[in-house]
C-alpha cells in the first residue's frame, strides 16, 4: 500500500510523581526551550504498551511475543509439551540447537549458574547474551522442528532444507508487537524487523523541577521508650501535564504481518486490530515506576489522532515556549489552546486536508479548544473502533 501514518497526540496531567527514573533514582528529565522539563523515556512507554496488550486482553496470545534472555529455556518448555518423553535435560540441548541455527544468538550457561551446570544440574540453562524477541507462533515452530530432530539434532539441523527452514520460523509469522516496535537481533541481521512505531519521550509541557520527599518508617515493635524512626530516607518526584507523542507507519505495520497471516481473513482485518490494539494500549498505559508510592493512575486529558498520507507530524513545537499556569494555576487549558492553534497553523502549511482524517477524545472544560480540531469521540473504545474502521477501509481500497 503506499505510505500512511497514524500520529497519536496526548495531553496528560500527573500528579506527584516517579513514572521513569534515571540512574541516581530521580525523574528523567531534559532541557527544551531553554528550560528543565519532567521527561519519561520512550521505551518506559513502549513497554507500558506492549505489557498493556496482555493485561487487558487486547490481543490474543497467540498475537503477542516474548522479550527475554531464558529462550533456550523457554523453548524446552515448549518442546517437553509437544513431546513429554523427552528428558528436561534433553530438551534444553534441542532448544539451544535450534536457536543458534535460527538466530545465530550466542548461547551459554551464565556465571551465576556456572556451579549448577558443574554438579549437572538440569535447570542450570544455557541464555541468550542478550534479550531475544520471538512471537508465539515462531517459538511453536521452532519447537516443532526440535521434536523433528530430536534423535539427531545436529545432523537434522545439517540437512539444507531444515537450515533454511529454521531461519524461515524465526523470519516469519511476527507477532503484533514485534511488527508494531521491531526486533534487534545482533547476531543475525537478516532477521529484524523494523519498528511500524516510533515513540518520542514524554515531556512536560512546561518548565518543571524535580522535588523530594523526605520520610520516615516506625517500627512497630518499638516500645515506648524507644523514640526515632526505624528508617528514613528521601525519594524524588514530580508533576507535570505531559505531552506523548507517537507515530505508526501503517505500510510498514502491513508489511511485518504480511508473512503468515490467516487465510480465512482478508489481508486488512490483523492490521485493524493491531492499530486498535496500539492506539488503545499507548493511550491508557502508564509506566509503573513508583506507582505504589504515589498511586499516580490518570488517565489523559486529551487525545488527538491523525491519519495521513504525508509524513509524521509532531506537534511537540507547541510547547518549545514553556507554558506558564493560569490564573487559576493551572496549565492544562493553556496547553490545548496551544495545541489546537499550532496543529492547525501546520495543517495549513505543510499537511493535506483530503486525506488526513482526526479524531479527538476529550475530558473537561479545560480541553474545549481542541473539540473543533476533528471529529470527536464520545469513549475510548468508540475512538479506536472508528481509527480500526478507517485503517481497514484504507488497506482494502488499494489491495
């Protein structure tokens, strides 16, 4: 299909705060427009909404992968299942053969489980050097050929057809998080897969410093006598309305699920519900760090979608001038009058009116400016159907 894009606009207040913190324990943060902002990393975000798909159920399993070092392990599992006479032991050399052949990931037992392999200990597995992304169906597939091979996996993995067969599994058949945010593997470039989504780091939209919050802990088996705290200590924080920011490539998103796909479906209906799934789990995912000290569950005040056949647009030049809060003290209203001028004095200049569709989700009075933007949705799940309907109607047009 030729290029279209979906930008995802969010506007959303936080309260006191620790969504993402950098090495030293404090809120990330960065300078723009000449002025210290609250900042949440892009992928503190990716991974709310990947880790949003399964919590909610917006995917089936069978759609979704698994991010992880233990995949030799992971894959016995998957074997002993398929075939329950096969030793554990055995199973995790069928795995770690077939891994290397399929990735071409370097594969050992840990340092920290060097002593467990020596006394032979059978959970002792060899890991991955780094993180391996594989999509259920691509872990069942390998599974399959290591059953296959079983009596003699090197000789099996020898065979021609079998190599390329191995490289083929782990090359096809993505789930839709690895279409949607990509798939690294050092090893072997062949089989990445480039991201369908870019996500930007979250910033405030405002000039915003990071505080902290000095506390103290009583133990409760102290006895009156006995004055002071049992441990004390500071933890750092924030609040901020924050601007997101997100892009997906829809032809780059059809193009990853394109291998594999069910035949009883039309080419359209898996890309429909992987943008859903996106849009739905990037607008009411939170990171969680802190989330028990602070209990910071908002939700955003605004969302502004854009389908388009022109590149990305990020709206993020709104707020490059530091909002300053109201006369009421806050910053929210001034942020969505901001927002809703700036995108459509770009509109104006560099967009394309005929074949750009908006959609806005708005709560309060605060976010008026932005009602006349597009067409506005009443929910959530009425937002993502209509983006759903559109992304489809879009894809069939030029099947």
């Amino acid at each position: 299909m030729n290029s279209c894009f979906l930008d995802v606009h969010v506007l959303q207040t936080v309260p006191p705060s620790n969504l993402n913190r950098d090495d030293t324990g404090a809120p990330k943060s960065a300078i723009y427009g000449g002025v210290p902002r609250a900042r949440v990393s892009s992928q503190a975000w990716k991974r709310a909404t990947r880790t949003f798909f399964g919590e909610q159920n917006l995917l089936d399993p069978s759609e979704l992968g698994v991010r992880t070092k233990k995949v030799v392990e992971l894959l016995a599992g998957r074997i002993t299942e398929r075939d329950p006479a096969i030793p554990q032991a055995d199973a995790l050399k069928l795995a770690e053969a077939v891994v290397k052949e399929a990735t071409g990931a370097k594969i050992e037992v840990p340092k920290r489980k060097s002593k467990q392999a020596e006394d032979g200990d059978p959970e002792a597995a060899p890991e991955a050097k780094y993180l391996m992304f594989l999509s259920a169906r691509q872990i069942d597939g390998l599974a399959a050929l290591a059953v296959e091979g079983a009596a003699d996996i090197k000789a099996h993995l020898k065979d021609k057809e079998n190599k390329a067969k191995a490289k083929e599994i782990a090359s096809t058949r993505h789930s839709v998080d690895i279409a949607l945010f990509g798939r690294m593997v050092a090893d072997a470039a062949d089989i990445n897969v480039d991201a369908a989504v870019q996500v930007a780091h979250a910033i405030s939209v405002h000039r915003a410093e990071n505080e902290a919050d000095y506390y103290t802990a009583v133990d409760d088996k102290n006895e009156d006598a006995e004055t002071g705290a049992g441990m004390i200590g500071t933890v750092d924080f924030n609040s901020a309305t924050l601007y997101r920011y997100a892009a997906l490539g829809v032809h780059q998103l059809a193009a990853n699920l394109g291998q594999g796909l069910r035949d009883d479906e039309p080419r359209s209906e898996p890309v429909r519900r992987a943008v859903e799934a996106f849009v739905h789990g990037f607008v009411a995912s939170l990171p969680t760090g802190k989330i028990n000290t602070f209990g910071n569950h908002t939700l955003p005040d605004a969302v502004v979608l854009k389908l388009r056949t022109t590149r990305p647009m990020s709206f993020v030049a709104a707020f490059e001038e530091p909002v300053t809060a109201d006369l009421s003290g806050g910053h929210l209203r001034e942020a969505c009058g901001r927002l809703a001028d700036y995108a459509a004095d770009m509109e104006s200049k560099y967009g394309d009116a005929e074949t750009t569709t908006t959609w806005v989700l708005r709560v309060g009075d605060n976010t008026a400016k932005l009602a006349d933007i597009g067409e506005e949705a009443a929910s959530l799940p009425e937002l993502v159907a209509a983006v759903g309907r559109a992304v489809a109607e879009r894809l069939d047009a030029t099947a």
